[in-house]
C-alpha cells in the first residue's frame, strides 16, 4: 500500500492511496458472504449461489462499492497514521480512481491541511475598556427579571387581547383556499408580542375577545423552509379559546422572603447587586478574552480553506443536535420551529465557526512561540478540576484516559491554550 501527497492551493491537498490487488480482491469477497443471502438466481437456494456465478450474471462491479466501502477506511487511516507530519484538519472528500478485480484499487481523499499562522502582535494588545459597574437599573432589571418569573398567569374574561398577553387558540392555515400541511394547532398558547409566529400574526390578534373568530392574513418569509410557502400570502382562521395574563407579585419584604433567604427587600437589593457583581466580573472577563484574540487575530495572516471551516460547522451542528437532544427535542423538531433547514443553519454557524478556527491557531501559534510546556503537576491539578466537575473519582478518570496519547495531549494542549489566553490578556492595554 501506498501514498503521494499532492499539495493544491489555500491549504488543500490530494492524497492518492493504492491498495494492493490481493486486498481488494478479498474485500470483494467480503462483499460477496455479505449480500449473497439477498441474491437468487434459478436452480440456486439463496445463499448458496457461488460467487463466480453471480459475477458472471451481473458484472463482477456488483461489489465493487461494497468492497470499497470496506476498503477506503482502513486504508486511509492506516497511511494518515504514517504521515506523522500531516495535519488534517478536514472531513476527506473522497474519489474512487480504479477498481477492477485482480487490479490495485485507487483512490483519491481530498483533504484540508492546517494552514501556517503569521502571527502579528500579541503583547501588549490595545482593547476597550470593560464596563463592570453595577448600577441601580442593572439591580431593577433583575429583580423584575425574578418577579415575571414568580408571576400567576390567570384567565381573563372582561377584556380584549392586549400586548404581552398570552392568547390560547384555535387555527387552521389556507393557501389559495386551501388547507397546508403543518398550518393548524389546537389550544396553542401563543405570547403575544414573543415573535414566535409569522411577522404579523400575532398583532391582528390585539383587540379580540375571548370566543372570537377571526382571520389573520400573512405573507411568508421568502426564506421560509418549507418552499412552496415562501414569499405566500396565507389566511389563518384563528379561533380565540381563552386569554391570559401575568399577575405579578407586589416587590415588598414577603416578595424578598419568598425569593431568597432574606427577610427583607433592602438585603435582598444588596444580595442581587453583590451576585450582579460577580457575574459582571466573570463576564467582563470573557469580553476582555474576545476583544484580545480578535485584535490579535486583525493583526495576523493566515488562509483558512473552505473544508476545515465546513468540517467545524458540522462538528458545531452535531453539537448543538446532541444539547437539543438531552432537552427531548430533535433537531427536525427545531428546524419546524425555527423555519430553518439545515443549509440555513449551517450558514448561520459559519461566522461562529471561521472565529473558532481563528482563535485556536492564533492561540497555538503563540504557544508555539512561548515555547509553553506542561508540567506533570499542572497535569495532574487539572484533572483533579476535571474529576470535581464531572463527579468523578480521579482514579476513574485516569483509568478512562488509560495510555491513550490522544486524550492526554488534548488535554495539555488546552492548559497550554489556556497559558497562551492568560498571557495575552495580562499584557493587554485597556484604552
């Protein structure tokens, strides 16, 4: 087996592997005890035709994509794994070149390789100065923030829909007439003023009483996900079954009990802007840490090729699918929601994707040039964090990582990352 490496422009390359014949050939075959239970031929039970005879009847290429699917990973993995030098940084786009029995299977994988970083200046960065005061509408907004959520929702019966209520309906899209797929709902709750509906829907509900019917005419986003409404007019026959509102708790010292372990309103004030304090801090912190990277990423080159940003977009998508998922809900689901799809929402990723993909190499070019190591005690401090967070005994934990180098160097290389953070920010200059 073997591998040339072709280097292509923006950081991409062409690997091309060649598989001996005698692999492929056994892949076939491996293809072959695979699907001859699914094959018949006459005067043959199913199973038991022999694989020269169904060669014979249907091209011996019948398994040639079965057989490269069993071939291609192994392959790929295994001349990756010698290239020691070789940082890929992408899903392979691959190509199958040649494949014919009792000849060497070829085939191409299309990879991106992690670019060079000219790194610009990173100490003493110029940022923004960060705001942490904690003033007496951030302590309001807060307390207003716990009252809404401590609020009744209870009906009400002698007035109109108005803004912020929630109204509780009945309803069925139309198009041209015509009921849509997915256009009707009983007993939504729908927030009014949320947004949660097409632009426009819930504002012509302002003003209906309860048992109402009514239609809401709208016009479909041009980007809406499902096609054949986008850009549409549509009429919803809407049918108001019930109309709730917030019954918010008066801000007295029984409020400030009931909500925290104080007795009265005036500690309570004081707790809030104590922990607004701190959460001001923590995230001052953070802004401090972005406004840093990204003025030393302006101030640095580097040529990010297409494939390594799809790769994190799909990496960040699956992420997100997997949070959607623990909270019961799939990311379909969202999609219906939301009126995206997945192209949509790859799209909406990128951005967040490409400042990803800058940060670490901005970062790991820095370590690179601090020459930053890890030592056996910093290793083993961060995972007695790691084991305190994750609820685990640190013996456990080490035996999880086992003599695997892949999860210990990803684990120093973000202690080193985190020296390279700590470094820039300690020189950082606010304005």
């Amino acid at each position: 087996m073997s591998m040339k490496v072709e280097k292509l422009e923006k950081n991409m390359a062409k690997l091309t592997i060649e598989v001996e014949a005698e692999k492929f050939t056994a892949a076939i075959t491996k293809a072959y005890n695979k699907n001859k239970g699914k094959m018949s031929v006459p005067g043959f039970r199913k199973g038991k035709v022999p694989q020269a005879m169904i060669e014979k009847m249907y091209g011996p290429e019948v398994f040639y994509e079965d057989a490269a699917n069993f071939v291609i990973p192994d392959a790929y993995a295994e001349e990756i794994d010698k290239e020691k030098d070789l940082e890929i940084v992408s899903r392979p786009k691959i190509e199958v070149v040649q494949a014919e029995k009792g000849k060497d299977f070829i085939f191409t994988a299309e990879v991106a390789l992690k670019p060079e970083v000219e790194l610009g200046k990173y100490k003493g960065v110029k940022i923004d100065k960060i705001e942490t005061e904690v003033t007496d509408e951030d302590i309001d907004k807060e307390i207003k923030r716990e009252q809404e959520a401590n609020a009744r929702t209870i009906s009400v019966t002698d007035r109109p829909v108005k803004d912020g209520d929630t109204a509780v309906i009945d309803f069925e899209g139309f198009k041209d007439g015509v009921a849509f797929e997915g256009g009707k709902g009983e007993n939504y709750p729908l927030v009014i003023g949320s947004g949660s509906f097409i632009p426009g829907f819930e504002e012509q509900l302002i003003g209906k009483n309860t048992g109402d019917e009514t239609e809401v005419k709208v016009t479909f986003p041009e980007d809406y996900n499902a096609k054949d409404l986008a850009g549409a007019d549509a009429v919803f026959k809407v049918k108001i079954n019930e109309i709730k509102e917030k019954e918010l708790p008066e801000l007295d010292d029984e409020f400030a009990a009931e909500v925290s372990e104080f007795d009265t309103m005036a500690e309570y004030r004081e707790d809030v802007k104590k922990n607004l304090a701190e959460k001001k801090e923590k995230e001052a912190k953070e802004k401090k840490e972005d406004a840093v990277i990204e003025a030393i990423i302006k101030d640095s080159k580097m040529e990010i090729p297409e494939a390594m940003i799809d790769t994190t977009c799909e990496n960040m998508v699956n992420d997100y699918a997997r949070r959607l998922q623990s909270q019961g809900l799939s990311l379909e689901q969202y999609f219906m929601f939301t009126g995206l799809d997945l192209e949509k929402f790859k799209e909406q990723m990128r951005p967040g994707a490409e400042k990803r993909i800058q940060s670490r190499l901005v970062l790991e070019a820095i370590v690179k040039a601090e020459n930053f190591d890890v030592t056996e005690e910093e290793y083993e401090k961060e995972l007695d964090r790691i084991a305190e967070e994750s609820k685990m005994e640190k013996d456990k934990l080490k035996e999880y990582i086992g003599d695997d180098e892949y999860g210990k160097s990803q684990i120093t290389d973000d202690l080193k990352i985190q020296k390279a953070i700590d470094l820039v920010v300690e020189n950082a200059k606010e304005k």
